[in-house]
C-alpha cells in the first residue's frame, strides 16, 4: 500500500488517482452493481490494480473454522455458508448453521458438505443459491461485480504452499471470494480475494494470484456456489 | 448382431471425469479426502474404485484422516456410476478395523507432487489396458508403477487401497504370469 492515501466515496483510504500517468479508460468497465466498491490499490507484490468487491467490509464475516458447541471441525464448507449469508444481512454464527446442517443431514458427523447442500443451506435461511461449474476466471469475475456471495472449492495443498494438505490434488477446502483484482490498463485478471477460514482472521480480504487460483481452483474443476440474488447497499 | 466395440476411459479421462462430475458435488464433501481411482474388475467388468474419507487439515498440523466413510465404482467404458455407498450401509470390506490416523509428514513441495501424480497418471496410461485384458503388462512398468504408489502413499492409508482394489495389487505385483 502506498503511504498518500485519500478517501474515495466508499470512504476507503486508496491511493490517488494519477490522471496523468494511469488513466481510467473506457476499456475498465465499472461493475455490473454500482452498489459493490470499485477502486485502485496496490497489491502485496507493488502492482497497481482496480478492485472490484467489498474485500474490506467482508473480512469481519470469517473466522477460524471450528467454533462451534458440536466439536465439529471440517467445517470450512458451513463457515463458508456463513460468511455468505452474513454478507447479506442474515446474523448467524458457525454454531447456528452447523446445528441446522446437523440436524437435517446437510453435513456429515463432523460437518463436511457438498456444494450442493451448501446451496441448499444459504438458501433454506433466506438467500437462494446454487452450485455452479464457474470454469473460468472471468466467470467467476462477473460474479463478483454482480455482487453474488461466492464459495468456491480448492485445494488447500496448493492455497497454503503446503504439500501436507495437497491429498491427490483434488479440491479439498471451501472458501468465499470476496473481490477481485485488475490491471488498470490492460483489465486482465491479476488475482482474487478471498476469505478463508482454515486460516482465519490473519487471511482475511488476502489476495489470491491468477497462478495459484488456476492450479487450487480452475484445475480442481472451477466449482462454486453462487447466491442467486445480488448484494445491495454494502 | 452389436459389432460396435466399447472404448475404455484412460486414467487421465477418469480423473478429469471425476472433477467435472455432478456426482462429485453431490454426494462428495469438499472437505473430504479422495482416494486415487485405482483400476478393478470386482463387479465383473472393467473399473475404477474409489473411496473418500472424513480429513481434518488445520495449517501446521499433521492432517487427521477418519476411515474410508463412502466409495464408488464407475465404469471405465463411460464413466457411468456402478456402485456408490456409504461404509455404515455397505462397506467395501468387512474384515477390516481401521482407525482414524495422522499422516506422515510430506516434504515435498506440490509441485514435486503434482510431478509425482503425473507420473503415476502416465503410467496407469500405459497399464491399465493390459491389466483390463487380463494381459501382464510389461513387468519393468508395473514395478515402476508399484514402487511409485509404495512411495508416494501414505502408509497408514496403503492397507485401504489395497483392500479396494486387491485385484489390481494382485497384478501389478505379480512376479511371474
């Protein structure tokens, strides 16, 4: 992050626009929902991009996974769902949404879902939803600039750089993506936010390169669950 | 009179299979672990076995694999489901009293791994069309193949592999046809 820094209309403190050297063109296109923040940053690497996705106000809505009454610990899937149903307004906690898995055979003893009971669950509390074979990174980028709640499932061998958690290289791990990130000039995907609960707070908004997402996600079959209704007032 | 010979699925087209499938989304918990598809015929006709197992993987922790918790078999003419159950309704072996356990450690880096599952995907290619015809196969590859599954499994999960598909062990380790 660059140390100028000004206020834009999101109230996020985003470096300057430079109109002099770096013009937002008519080859950006704003996102599809006017309602979901649009603006320049810089991402770890010193690149300069234009995000798309409330990555900033998503953060408070992920947690380590595991917390929870049931000692239910694979629960990466229904925290997921939680962070999703938290983003358009419905309170809940880990502990509420493992409870209504449990108790209606949408997780397993120990809380894994498939994509499809994930669907299932967002939508029995309220925000309609469906599994989606995404495929792509521009597909899964329309979706963020719709304002969709997304999970998508990965590898988390390859999201943590870790061979211990790779298994066959299948996907392995849900998490939610919460932004999306673009070169200003050329509007090629750079990478991906996300919020990922194996983790915790310490990755929350991290930001996820178009390498690393095509191997832990596009690779592993580009699954995801996307809300069938959009976020608005964020 | 049906002349048309079927085509048999290689390995690679199985596991691409297996990504895309609904069933996978379906009746697959992301969180589980997977195993390889290992080549069979103990339905009678040529397939590909797998099974999935509850994992616990937490960063900086040794990962915590439940027994296997649902297997399937697909056809490797097509890919079409045979068979899918869940282990408290049909095991895929009685005989068994396996336990939850902490794999090893893995040092390797992924891509060393993803090098490894290349391997093995390259030569199961090269295999399972003579292990599906009842032919030997040429022994140096099933060595080849047998050490690289030796290495590259964990050994607590060896003796579940092997008891899903123990006709493909059977020969692939064969010394002599």
């Amino acid at each position: 992050m660059t140390s100028d820094l000004e206020t834009n209309n999101f109230g996020q403190d985003v470096p300057p626009l430079i109109t002099s050297v770096m013009e937002i063109t008519d080859v950006i296109e704003r996102p599809f929902n006017r309602d979901i923040p649009y603006y320049q940053d810089v991402l770890p690497d010193g690149r300069r991009t234009i995000v798309t996705g409330d990555v900033e106000g998503c953060k408070k809505f992920n947690h380590r996974q595991g917390d929870n009454p049931y000692d239910y610990k694979e629960t990466c899937g229904l925290v997921s769902c939680e962070g999703v149903l938290r983003q358009f307004g419905v309170n809940v906690t880990e502990a509420d949404v493992v409870k209504y898995a449990a108790t209606r055979g949408l997780c397993s003893p120990g809380g894994g879902t498939t994509e499809y009971t994930q669907a299932q669950i967002i939508s029995d509390f309220g925000v309609p939803a469906r599994p989606e074979k995404l495929g792509s990174f521009e597909r899964l980028a329309q979706c963020v600039g719709e304002g969709r709640g997304i999970i998508i499932a990965v590898n988390a061998g390859v999201l943590w750089n870790d061979g211990n958690y790779f298994d066959n290289g299948q996907a392995n791990h849900a998490i939610v993506v919460t932004g999306v990130a673009r070169d200003p000039v050329t509007d090629q995907i750079q990478g991906f936010f996300i919020n990922d609960s194996g983790t915790g707070p310490q990755d929350s908004g991290r930001f996820i390169d178009v390498n690393t997402m095509q191997n832990a996600w596009l690779n592993t079959g580009g699954i995801g669950v996307v809300t069938e209704i959009v976020r608005s007032r964020v | 009179m049906n002349n048309l010979q079927k085509v048999l699925l290689n390995y690679t087209e199985v596991q691409e299979l297996y990504r895309n499938s609904v069933f996978r989304q379906t009746e697959i918990p992301v969180e589980y672990a997977v195993s390889l598809a290992m080549p069979t015929k103990k339905l009678g006709i040529p397939g590909y076995a797998y099974f999935a197992s509850p994992a616990l993987r937490v960063p900086g922790q040794p990962t915590q694999q439940d027994p296997p918790n649902r297997w399937w078999i697909v056809d490797a003419h097509g890919g079409q489901l045979l068979i899918f159950a869940q282990w408290k309704v049909m095991p895929f072996a009685t005989d068994v009293n396996w336990t939850p356990v902490q794999l090893p450690p893995i040092s390797a880096t992924i891509d060393e791994m993803r090098q490894v599952l290349s391997d093995v995907e390259s030569i199961m290619n090269k295999l399972i069309p003579d292990f599906f015809a009842d032919e030997p196969g040429d022994p140096n590859t099933r060595n080849t193949l047998a050490q690289t599954l030796a290495e590259y499994l964990p050994k607590p999960l060896i003796p579940q592999y092997r008891t899903l598909a123990p006709d493909f062990f059977t020969w692939l380790e064969a010394e002599a046809f």
